[in-house]
C-alpha cells in the first residue's frame, strides 16, 4: 500500500517539489521584473511619458480586475487551464516587446508605447492567472511550498537585476549598446517562461506529495484538483466522487473567510500600498543624480529585490517566523515611517543611505509577506486554504494598485 493510499503525506519529492515551486515563483514575476529592471531603456525611448509608473499604473488595474473575477469563481475555475494559460500568456507577451522593438527600429513613437502598454496589460491579465492560482494550490500543501514559491517571487527580482547589470555591462561601450542589452534581456525572460510552463505542464503535478496533497483536497470536496489529479495519473473515481464524504466539509464562503481574516488582508494591503509608492517610480524619477550616474536607479532596484529575498527566506529559521496577527499589522503600519525617510534622503542625503533604506524597505516587504501568507491559511480545508490564497493575492494586488496611484504624489510641484 502506497503512502499516497495509506492517507499520511510522502516526503518522497518534497525537496523537487520546493525546487519546482521556487522555479515557478521565478516564473511568475521574471516578466514583470524585466520590465522593470529595463526601465532605464524605456526611460531613454520615451523620456516624455514617465514609463516607470504608467507600466505599473497600466499593469496593475488588469491584474486586479482579473483576479477578482477569478477569485470569485474560483471554485468553479480549473487550476491547471488557469495556471498554463498565465505562463503562456507571459512568453508570449514578453517576446512581443523585442519583436515591435526590432520591427519598428527601436523608435520612441507614441503608437510603439502604446503597443508596449497592451503588452503590459496582458502581463497583468497573466499575472492573475498565475500567482493567485499557485498561492491558491500550494496553500493547502506544505508550509514549505508557499515559502518556496515567495522565495522564488523575490528571486525573480534579483536574477532580473544581475542579468541588467550583466547585459549593461557587456553592451555598454558597443553602438545602441542599451538597446541590445535590453532585447537580450527579454529574449532570455521568454525562455525562461517556456521553462515554467513545461515545469508545471509535466513534472510537478506527478510528485507523489503534491499528488497526495490534491488528493486530500479533493476529498475534502475542491474541484479545482480534478484536472491535475488527471493529467497525473490519479483515478478521480472512488473516494473522490464520494457525494457524502465531500458533504462532511462544509465549506466557508469567501466573504466568511474575509471576515474571519480581515487583518491579514490588511496588512497585505499596507504592505504593498507603502512599497509601490516608493518601488519602481521614485526610485527611477526622483532620487536625483550621484556618482553611480546611468547605474544608479537599477542599483537601488537591486538592493530593494535582495533585501525582498532576504526577507522572504527568514521565516525559513523557525524561530525567526513572526505568528502574531496583530504584531503583523503593527508592522506593516510602522513601515510608513519609510516616505519621509526615503523623501529627506532623496533630498538632502547620500547615495550610501539611499542604499540602505532600499534594502530595509525590501527586507520588510519580504519579511512581513511570507508570514502572512504561511500563516493565514492554517486550520482551514483544502478548497478553503485554496479559496484564501486568491482572496489574499487579490488583496496584494488592491495594495500594489494603490501604491502605484499614490507614487504620482511624488511629481507634484515638479512640472510635469
């Protein structure tokens, strides 16, 4: 008798499974964060139409707007179809930057900004797909999972950085050299999404604790799970079509589940609302000119994306994993003595300092969002952790897109 029949979760796959999830977590922002981490290119093309926020400002409304629909049909919605669907809408849209870029010659036309923008929008449409989808899946897995997959998210950002500053570096004394360092970059960002797609496609949903997992979901009364039990080779007949076994869990509506974790959402929502005011926009536009010179900006974004991965891999030490609910939201609050931080160092401050406050502020988001989302879900039954995950996610993306609003506050006064 197998563990997956005997009922006690195997930890055969368990660190492939964390590995796989950590890729995956690479995955979902790698896209975004290219964008990102480009900006100073985008910044050079189309110096009029402040690209640093307008992406985001674009990006975010879709994201959410998609999201929330997912989040409430979630239930109804198959995991699998929705996952792939995200990360093949990622390789898609990130190669179409550098194919209208080499078609149109690299011009700063507003008609190739535009088609830029309705690439981003689809980024924020496939983002929804993805990260609320996993956050979903894996809530009911191992703790280690979530954590995994945070990781990965903020990996993402730091893998991003290095390779910008390695493609700057190796193209900055040749003709048009930020250009081309800039489609490198994009090119490697869509191989990278073929790489999750086939990851999540054909590896993942055949490791025996991720099948248990979804097993007992599925037992539990998810809908969600059929498909990949399916493509795993795991009979959906039997004990998982058993009407009565599933009737024992009754499920919490969405709108209970908020209720019973409205604090969590909102330190999900301070949080991001805090580093979205600052992250990307102010860190490209308003923090002035230093020795560091073109370098400065994607230097700040780096520190802010490794102070994020150091954050996030914390709770991995067990007594450094911060459980309490209304510690949480206190934290999250405090953060906010960050803007005139951040507003005084970029005015009267050093290079070194603003350093510094980049990786505080990283270090704090990542920190406060793996406890959140690790904790959130315990007590719960499958469909219900699944169901939390994406209200959380959509959650995230409230935060996200009211920062990104917020972070125009910094060009008042400034002419624009």
């Amino acid at each position: 008798m197998t563990e997956l029949q005997k009922g006690c979760a195997p930890k055969k796959g368990k660190y492939i499974g964390y590995i796989i999830v950590w890729l995956l977590g690479n995955g979902t922002l790698f896209s975004w964060n290219s964008v990102l981490t480009v900006e100073d290119y985008f910044g050079f093309v189309f110096p009029d139409y402040h690209p640093a926020r307008v992406f985001t400002l674009v990006y975010q409304p879709f994201a959410l707007a998609t999201l929330s629909v997912l989040t409430v049909f979630e239930a109804r919605v198959n995991t699998r179809k929705r996952i792939l669907w995200g990360y093949g809408l990622f390789c898609l849209f990130v190669l179409a930057i550098p194919i209208l870029d080499l078609a149109t010659s690299g011009n700063g036309s507003i008609g190739v900004y535009i088609g830029i923008c309705v690439f981003v929008a689809g980024f924020g449409v496939a983002d929804a797909c993805v990260q609320g989808g996993m956050f979903g899946d894996l809530s009911y897995m191992h703790p280690d999972f979530i954590q995994g997959f945070s990781v990965g998210l903020a990996m993402s950002g730091v893998l991003t950085s290095g390779l910008r500053f390695i493609t700057k570096a190796s193209f900055e004394d040749s003709q048009d050299g930020l250009r081309k360092g800039a489609l490198l970059f994009f090119f490697i960002s869509g191989l990278y999404e073929i790489v999750c797609f086939l990851l999540y496609a054909f590896v993942f949903p055949r490791l025996e604790i991720v099948k248990y997992y979804r097993s007992k979901a599925a037992e539990e009364g998810s809908q969600t799970v059929i498909a990949d039990l399916t493509a795993a080779g795991v009979s959906t007949d039997g004990p998982l079509k058993d009407t009565e076994a599933s009737a024992a869990f009754t499920r919490r509506t969405n709108v209970q589940l908020l209720m019973e974790n409205w604090d969590y959402a909102l330190v999900i929502v301070l949080t991001y609302v805090l580093s979205l005011s600052i992250f990307p926009g102010f860190l490209f536009e308003d923090t002035g000119e230093h020795s560091l010179g073109s370098w400065y900006a994607i230097t700040l974004i780096a520190m802010f994306n490794c102070g994020d991965l150091i954050g996030r891999l914390l709770p991995h030490i067990k007594f450094l994993m911060f459980t309490s609910r209304p510690g949480l939201l206190a934290l999250a609050s405090a953060r906010f003595a960050l803007i005139p931080a951040f507003y005084f160092t970029a005015k009267y401050g050093s290079q070194g300092w603003m350093l510094l406050l980049c990786i505080i502020l990283g270090l704090s988001n990542g920190y406060i969002s793996v406890c959140t989302f690790v904790n959130a879900p315990t007590g719960y039954t499958g469909p219900e952790q699944n169901a939390l995950g994406n209200i959380l996610v959509t959650f995230l993306l409230v935060g996200i897109f009211a920062g990104v609003v917020l972070d125009w506050l910094w060009l008042i006064g400034k002419g624009w």
